[in-house]
C-alpha cells in the first residue's frame, strides 16, 4: 500500500436478499459486484454513478453500517473486517457519514443541539454535559449556524441549514475521513455552493479526507481530485478529476459529462478556470 493512503477497497461486493428462513426468501439483488478503489490522506475521491449503481451501499459498507458480503476494506493500514467491536467503536470516532437525506437523517421530535450533542455522548471520551454543550455550540458556529439554532427542530431547519446540521453532528466527533452521500443534491443552486464552499474549508481547516458520493457530474470537477464511475455495482473507469472530463474512456462517462455540459452551460467557467475542459 502506498504510504498516504488512508482507505483501500478491494474487491467490494453486496448481494441483498436471499433466502433468510424455510418462511422467507427474497429475490437476491446483486446491488455491488466488485467495487475497489483506494483513497489518498486529504484528497476529495468522487463516486459517481447513475441512481441505482450502488454508491450508498458501498459508502456504507465502509461504515461497517452493513456488512459486506465479500472483499476487503482496509483502513489506515487495518483490515476492517478483521476489527473486534470496541475496535471499532473506536474507529467510529474517524469515519463519518453526511447522509443523503437531511431530512430522515434527524429524529422529528428531538432538538438539532441535543442530536448534535448526542452524536459526542455516545462515541466521545467525555461525559461533562456542560462541555459537551459547549462543543456542540462551537461546532454549530463552525457550520455557520446561530447558537439559537441548538433549540430548533428539524423541520423549523432549511434544508441547507439542516445539511449543516448534519455536517456539525459528523465533525464534532473530529473525524478523519468523512463519507458524503449526496450532500448538496436536494438543495438549489446558491444553497448548494455555499455547503460545498464549506466542506472544502473545513477539509483545509481539520486536514479531512473525503468520499464525495454523487449521481452526475455536476460539481465534480469543482470538488474531486479524483473520481471513480461506477455502473451496475461495478467501476467502469478511475482517473483524475482533470483526465476525466479531458478524456473520458467510457459510454457512460461521456453521458454524465454531456448532461453537466447542458444542464449547466454557464458552470463551464468554472471548469475552464481549473483547467479541466
Ligand atoms: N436493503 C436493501 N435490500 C434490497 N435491495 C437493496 C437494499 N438497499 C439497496 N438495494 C438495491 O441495491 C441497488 C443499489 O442501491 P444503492 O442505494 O446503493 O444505489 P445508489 O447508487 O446509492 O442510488 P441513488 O443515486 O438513487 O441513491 C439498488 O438496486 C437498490 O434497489
Ligand atoms: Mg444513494
């Protein structure tokens, strides 16, 4: 393994269903099929794909949220699958994850601060409720949110505030390596490039690592260093963020780069200015 590689996957598979008891089976879905990619310390590595190809399932089998049926994940030269349970409570402190949606992503009847507090409760060293308090309001300032904020509920939130929400309840615990599934895809235009500013600025501010996990293109070349394209539970192509969109090898890449180029004639600045069409 390369020294600055931080997560390493390898032969990645998920196949859902089955049969589970003489009572019950299921229709087996095969939803990853061999998924393997490695992640450098303090890059940004995109995992796109159109709805369906898997990229929740695999950003949550390196949570360990769900097992993998088979391959390996190492972690910060650690075999994952090899970890006994404090093991991995420990390492729950390292690896986060910013859902898809922030909406389900809080409980409804409990307030955004004790939710965000909670997260430093159950996986924290410290147990001083007046510390723990603290931090939380720190880490609601670090997101760009008003301490009033602590006493809201979820559904008193935008969802660009709620997506902040999300992110302070993640990084409070001072994660290395955090998962984003989907995190600006249900927000606007202006929304979504004020919470991408802002991970890029937290990942400058705590030397974060991150798994950027999206179903177009749109915004990559502005956040990835570089991607991996994944169709049908496989990944059909890997590169930097710059020799994808120069030289995209694959059908299915060249159709997420011309649906961004449309949909978004006017971000080609962007890209121009970052050298990447
Ligand atoms: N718990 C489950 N049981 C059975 N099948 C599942 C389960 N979760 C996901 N799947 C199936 O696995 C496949 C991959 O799902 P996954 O959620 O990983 O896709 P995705 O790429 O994240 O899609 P999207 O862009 O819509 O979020 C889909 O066909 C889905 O229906
Ligand atoms: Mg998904």
């Amino acid at each position: 393994m390369k020294d600055n590689t931080l997560i390493e996957v390898k032969g990645l598979q998920k196949v859902y269903g089955g049969k589970k008891s003489i009572f019950l089976s299921t229709k087996k879905v095969t939803a990853v099929k061999d998924v393997s990619f490695s992640i450098r310390e303090g890059e940004t590595f995109g995992l796109i794909g159109e709805s369906g190809s898997g990229k929740t399932t695999v950003g949550r089998m390196i949570l360990r949220l769900i097992d993998p049926t088979s391959g390996s994940i190492i972690y910060n030269g650690h075999s994952l699958m090899d970890l006994s349970k404090k093991e991995m409570a420990a390492l729950r402190k390292e690896v986060q994850i910013v859902f898809q949606d922030s909406g389900s992503a809080f409980n409804p009847r409990k307030t955004i601060g004790s939710q965000i507090a909670q997260s430093l409760l159950k996986f924290g060293d410290n147990s001083d409720s007046q510390l723990i308090h603290k931090e939380t309001l720190r880490m609601l300032e670090v997101v760009g949110l008003r301490a009033d904020f602590y006493d809201r509920y979820p559904h008193e939130l935008s969802g660009g505030q709620r997506q902040r929400a999300g992110i302070a309840r993640a990084l409070i615990l001072k994660p290395k390596f955090l998962v984003l599934d989907e995190p600006v895809s249900a927000l606007d235009v202006s929304v979504k490039a004020q919470i991408i500013n802002l991970l890029m600025d937290l990942q400058k501010e705590f030397n974060l690592t991150y798994l950027f996990i999206a179903h177009n293109l749109d915004l990559v070349a502005y956040f990835c260093d570089r991607v991996a394209v994944l169709s049908k539970g496989e990944v059909i192509e890997t590169s930097s963020t710059m020799e994808l969109f120069k030289n995209p090898k694959h059908e299915m890449t060249k159709k997420l780069l011309s649906s961004i180029l449309t949909l978004h004639g006017d971000l080609g600045e962007v890209y121009r200015n970052r050298n990447v069409i």
